[in-house]
C-alpha cells in the first residue's frame, strides 16, 4: 500500500436538489484537496454552497439531494486503503461519522440537546464508536473536556448546556467532534456567534488541538481575517463553484479572481488611510434558480467582458498551484 499525503480528494462534485417536478443544482464541479495535518479554509458568502459540500462529505444531505462526483475520496490512515465517500453504505457511513470524520456545527445551543447532560452526549459517541463501559467513558470524557480547558472538567461532566456560556458550549462542541480523535474535522463557522475574544480564544485551541492530535480540518468561514488566521489553502466558493483554489499566501497576496479580491477589499485593516474606504462587492449572490448565463459573478464583476456573459469559464492555472476561474485574471489588481 502507498502513502498518500493527501486526506481528502474532491473532484468534480455536483449537488441539485428535487423540487417537486424541477430540480436545484447546488454545487457545480466543486473540487479541493486537503493535505494531511493542514487546514483548507473554504470560504465565501452566504449561500455560495459551502455548507452543503460540508454535508455531502459527511453524508449528511436530505433524501431529495442527488450526489454525482468524479472523485470523493478519503484516507483515514496514513497506510489504508482509500474509501469513496460517495459510494459508501449508510451503515459504513455512520460508523465513519465522528470516528474517522467528524463535524462542528455553526450554532451549539442548537447542536446539543437540552434534555442531556454534556457528560452523556459526549460519552454517547464513545459507547457508539467504541463500545466502552460507563467507567471508561466517564474518564475519557473528562480527559477531552480537560483537552479543551474546560474549567473543573470533572465537576461539569453533569453539566447542561444551559448552564455553559456561548464560548464554553463551542468548546464542548469541539470536545464532541474530537472524543473519537477523528483525522478529518469539518468545521462549520465554528465562531460565527461569538465575540471577538471568545473567538480568537477558539481559534487558538483548534491551532493546539490540530498540532497535538496530528488531525486535518476542513475550515468554513466567510471571515477572511480568520482565513488568515487558520489555513494553510484556501477554496473561494461563489454560486456553487470554486471560482479560486492556491495557498492562503499567494491569495492573500495576488488575488486572481475579482470576487476574491473583493472579498479582501471588504476586510477592515489596521492602519487603513483614512482616505481608503472599506468597498462593499455591489449586488448579491445569484438565485440557484436564476443563474446568469456565463461565469456567475459577472453581473457584479467590474472587469467582465462579453465572453464572460455568454461562455462557462473552466478554472485556469496562470501560475504553479494557483487555480482561478477567470479570463480577465491579468485585470485583477494584487492587494498591496
């Protein structure tokens, strides 16, 4: 068997969703690696289709969504052999989920269950995955809300979540996803609703969980100080498409498509001259029942041509790495 570097392999993901006598698309030809050990922020505007390619990985999707790939393929271990997400039973699915690959939700008041103690939701995936006794489970639920600095661990086992603050109910979303010590975590806008000193406080555990549990983390943001912050790649998505795709520097530095350099237009900067104002991106992300014909952003895009109206655009590589869905690229300014 060969070693692979990679842990995640997604190429040519498309997601549409029955409505009644019509159908959705969703995602169109969405396609990432996740290196093992790294983190890949997937990052772009509400309703851009980055939570639902989370749930597709995770087989999560409702019953009327329809998965077609090329490729979704994932390595649990550094020597096994590859599993095909997308071909996978339910059954082997679910024992996958939170063993192998596990999830952070957006919201944890609305993730955890009232009518349970943190204690037993923990320990509930121990007994699903592991099978251990109530004894085991106890001590490793209190060992992983010690990993997380949750305060006297060993006290709050019985806690409910109404008795955690905003900041420690994440932690315990976290301690959730990682009691299995999965070697992929999705994390869904894990910060979203807290405040900015809660959240750098997050960001900083996943950075020391990440480097002591040697695990890799799929990152969905639309903040990209946090991008900055977390990735090592980063995937722009827009209307169900990775429109950009390169290391977290090289976007940062040389943006190649104008919805990205928007988006880093649009970020508050420190020393800012005053003269230099924050630029909104004009307009609104596209109805999936209403796409444009062409590439998709065009209609807000300031560098758009005719071709750009009339003609799908394939991701281009101008530069080893650096994958941008855009023919005017050249057009695009570096952020300086």
């Amino acid at each position: 068997m060969s070693k692979h570097c990679e842990i995640l392999e997604i190429e040519g993901l498309h997601v549409s969703f029955q409505d009644g006598h019509s159908s959705v698309t969703a995602l169109r030809d969405v396609g990432f690696t996740i290196q093992k050990g790294k983190t890949l922020a997937l990052v772009g505007e509400s309703g851009s289709g980055k939570s639902v390619t989370s749930l597709a990985i995770m087989g999560l999707l409702p019953n009327n969504a329809r998965i077609e790939s090329r490729r979704m393929r994932f390595y649990p271990v550094a020597d096994g052999d590859a599993l095909d997400l997308d071909r996978l039973k339910p059954k082997t699915m679910r024992e996958l989920r939170g063993r192998r690959i596990a999830m952070i939700f957006q919201e944890p008041m609305s993730s955890l269950n009232p009518l349970y103690s943190i204690g037993d939701q923990i320990g509930e995936m121990l007994l699903l995955h592991e099978g251990l006794d109530a004894s085991a489970r106890k001590n490793r639920v209190i060992e992983i809300l010690e990993l997380v600095e949750i305060p006297s661990a060993a006290q709050r086992y019985n806690a409910w979540p109404h008795e955690f603050s905003g900041g420690m109910r994440q932690r315990v979303m976290i301690a959730l996803a990682l009691v299995c010590k999965p070697s992929l975590l999705i994390a869904d806008e894990p910060t979203t609703a807290l405040d900015v000193t809660i959240q750098a406080q997050i960001l900083d555990l996943m950075r020391r969980l990440q480097s002591e549990l040697e695990m890799s983390i799929l990152f969905i943001t639309h903040d990209m100080g946090v991008v900055a912050e977390m990735a090592d790649d980063v995937a722009v998505m827009y209307a169900g498409q990775i429109v950009e795709r390169t290391d977290t520097r090289k976007l940062f530095s040389a943006p190649r498509h104008p919805y990205t350099q928007g988006l880093l237009a649009s970020i508050p900067r420190h020393g800012r001259a005053r003269n230099q104002r924050i630029v909104p991106i004009p307009g609104s992300v596209p109805s999936l029942r209403a796409m444009p014909p062409g590439c998709s952003f065009a209609p807000r895009c300031s560098f758009s041509e005719t071709q750009c109206r009339v003609e799908s655009i394939d991701l281009l590589e101008p530069a080893h790495g650096h994958l941008s869905r855009c023919i005017r690229m050249d057009k695009v300014p570096a952020n300086g």
